[in-house]
C-alpha cells in the first residue's frame, strides 16, 4: 500500500506514540497540539514522554512534524483525534477539548478523508456529537468522508504490549468506514477486530477499563475490613492467586490514577442517567476508589498516633507522585490528593519522584531520596518506582507505611501495610 499522510490531533500519552508508530511503518505525520511547548520540544527531536525516546523521534524527524495549524491536516488520508476527554468538577464529561478540535477539523475537512476518535467517552458520541460538527463542512459522514471510533489502549511505560502487538477494535459509522479504518490500523497493528459499529467500540474501552475499577474497588475495600480485622489482605491475595482458575489477581493501594480509570465509570453513568437507568454497581466502585486516598490518610494518622506522634508538624516524606511506577504522568494520581490532605492537617510534606521532577500546583519540588529521609517522621510509599531502593528506605528511616506492598519480603517492626 502506498504511504499514507495521517495528521493526529492531541500529542499526549496516546497521539504521539500513535504518530511514531505511523512514521516508523513509512507514513507522513502531521501531529497537532494546541501546546507550543509540546510542538517545539518534537519539531526539535526532544520527547516529552518516557515511551518515546528523542533518538526515536530524530530518526522520524523527516516524516513526523508537529504544528499548531488545522490547515496542515488538508491533504490527509487520515485523520486520528487522540485529545483529553476529563472529567468536570462535579464528575461529568467535559467533552471541550473534543468538541473545540472537531469544529476546527471541520473548518477543514476534505472529501475522501477518515476520521478516526480515539478519546475515551460514552457510547453515542461519535455518532452524536462528533458527526453533526463534522457535517458543517458541507460534507456527509459515511458519503463524503468516512467516520470511525477505535478505543486507545495505550498503557504507558508498558513493553510487552505494544502499538503493533495489542489488537485495535474498530468500529465505523458505516460498513465502508469501518474497513477504511481497519486498513488503516493494519498498517501499524497485528491484529485488528471490527465491531457493528462506533457505539459497540466506544463501550468497549469502557467495559475494559469499569472492569478494572470494580475489582480494583473490591480489592481496596476488603483491605479495610481486613485493616479492622487484623488480617494481611497481601497474605490473603497471595493465597487466593494460587487458584489456576476462576480467579484475576487485583491488588489494593493509595487509589486509581491515569487518563482512564478514575473518569470511565463516571462516563458511562452519564449515558445510563439519560436513559433512566442507574449504574449503582459501577458508581459505587467509583465512589470507593475516590475515598482510597482519604482512607490512606487516615492510615498515616494512625500509624504516627501509635507512635506517639501528632501528624500536625510530622515531617512525611512520600515517595512516588505519578499515577504508576516507571512514568512520569500524574493525572488524576490519588498522591495528589494524599499530599493536599495531608498538608491540610499540618503535616510538613515533601515528596521524592526520580519521574516528576516538580508539581507547580502543589508549589513542591522533588527532593533528594536522603534529604527526604533525614529527619522523617514517617515515610509513605504511594508510586513503587523501581529506582527507589524501597529496602534501604525501611533500613534507614523511623516509620514506613507501604500502600503498595513492596516490602512484603521484609520482616521490618517499622512497617506498617495497606
């Protein structure tokens, strides 16, 4: 197949290795972001993302560029829009970004082009939302221009499933948008699975990620009974993980982060309340995973209590910001939270993150893995990074409370577990 030129609006976690792995398989990329940072750092070859190294992207370099400009995207064969899909303060979908970048793509939008959504959202969307706009140009889905939903599946700092290896569900508005879609991720995907259509699709990332909140959730109350019981809930994982079937190792911890997880359930329950029908199941998972933080905190209170320590004036150091060990992305990260409650109950809070160098919101900075250490009351692992020597961490400091169960192979009297 000849080489195509895919413009990709959002050069995020998910637009850019997308755009690298067009550009690695011989196609022009024209990626597009409303950041100027973002587009000087890749026209310069510098990635902002540990997943892409800049070697990757100077190597791209006369396939890839970067621009602020729609008018770039004419001429496109294809079209991908990767934008953040948030949430509101009061936990709705906020879909600006995604209706901002579709009325610009609409200003330019040609015949014979493929539109592909990738953002995370309720099912309907793309069919009610994204097709009206697009249809201002003049232009028909489905007729003029083919239209399409494929759910990301981009786990940052992840290698062993990759762009090419994890299989791309697609799903068009018609029969020939879907196979227009489909040719178009064979050219970067092994494997690619067609759906009825965008609604099946945009559920399907859904589904994937609720049921990852809903067991998560499970996992994360059993850990406070256990906590009132007295019992290891890492002892009682353990065990049930030795059952070779009927059985899905989740793991407890500080709370959900990343693009995904803590906004899906809240997606979903925002298309099932306009239809009359309640996602009680699926909103209290969310609810639960959204108090794991306060509960954690309240560990942290408790443990400096059995010591004979108020948490007002405590130097607490907590180790790892980021949602997940090995990146830097902190959307959403329930550490976030942690450090706010914690600060906001007199706690002295400095963090340590070999990832994120500093949180302007918080006005903190990474500090030094020792000068953290010295002089803490208490030490808090929220992100297990694997550059963290967790073992000298308990050797070498008063108190430790693990929330992520890295020091379950020390015997330590100083440690106290989720």
């Amino acid at each position: 197949m000849a080489a195509r030129k895919v413009g990709i609006i959002g050069l995020g976690y998910v637009g850019l290795p997308l755009g690298v792995a067009f550009a690695d398989a011989g196609h022009e990329v024209i990626g597009l972001d409303a950041d100027t940072r973002k587009i000087e750092s890749l026209n310069r070859s510098r990635s902002y993302i540990e997943d892409v190294p800049s070697e990757q992207l100077a190597a791209l370099a006369d396939r890839l560029r970067a621009t602020g400009s729609y008018e770039a995207l004419r001429g496109c064969d294809a079209i991908v829009i990767c934008v953040p899909t948030p949430l509101t303060s009061s936990r709705e979908p906020d879909l600006t970004h995604l209706v901002d970048s579709t009325t610009s793509l609409a200003g330019v939008l040609e015949k014979g082009q493929l539109v592909v959504l990738e953002s995370t959202t309720y099912p309907g969307t793309t069919r009610e939302r994204v097709k009206p706009i697009l249809e201002e140009s003049g232009l028909a889905a489905g007729r003029d221009f083919h239209l399409a939903f494929s759910p990301e599946r981009i786990d940052p700092g992840r290698t062993d499933f990759t762009v090419r290896t994890t299989p791309k569900v697609v799903g068009g508005l018609t029969d020939e948008c879907t196979e227009a879609a489909a040719a178009l991720y064979g050219e970067i995907c092994d494997e690619v699975v067609r759906v009825s259509g965008p609604e099946p699709a945009e559920l399907t990332k859904l589904l994937e990620n609720i049921f990852r909140s809903v067991n998560i959730a499970l996992v994360n109350e059993l850990s406070m009974l256990c906590d009132r019981l007295g019992i290891d809930i890492w002892e009682v994982i353990d065990a049930a993980s030795t059952k070779p079937f009927g059985f899905m190792r989740f793991e407890p911890g500080p709370g959900m982060g990343g693009h995904c997880l803590p906004v899906d359930p809240f997606y979903l329950a925002y298309k099932a309340r306009e239809q009359d029908f309640f996602t009680e199941f699926i909103e209290l998972a969310g609810k639960i995973n959204q108090n794991q933080p306060h509960f954690c905190v309240e560990r942290i209170v408790d443990a400096l209590n059995d010591v004979s320590k108020p948490v007002r004036g405590s130097k607490i150091l907590v180790l790892g910001v980021s949602y997940k060990a090995g990146v830097g992305d902190i959307r959403e990260s329930p550490a976030l939270k942690i450090i706010k409650l914690l600060a906001e109950r007199g706690a002295e809070v400095v963090y340590h993150d070999p990832h994120v160098p500093a949180l302007p919101e918080l006005e903190l900075e990474s500090v030094d893995l020792d000068e953290g250490m010295r002089d803490a009351d208490l030490v808090s692992i929220v992100t297990a990074h694997p550059e963290v020597d967790h073992e000298r961490v308990v050797a070498e400091t008063p108190l430790v409370l693990d929330f992520r169960g890295v020091t379950r192979g020390q015997s330590a009297q100083n440690v106290v577990r989720l």
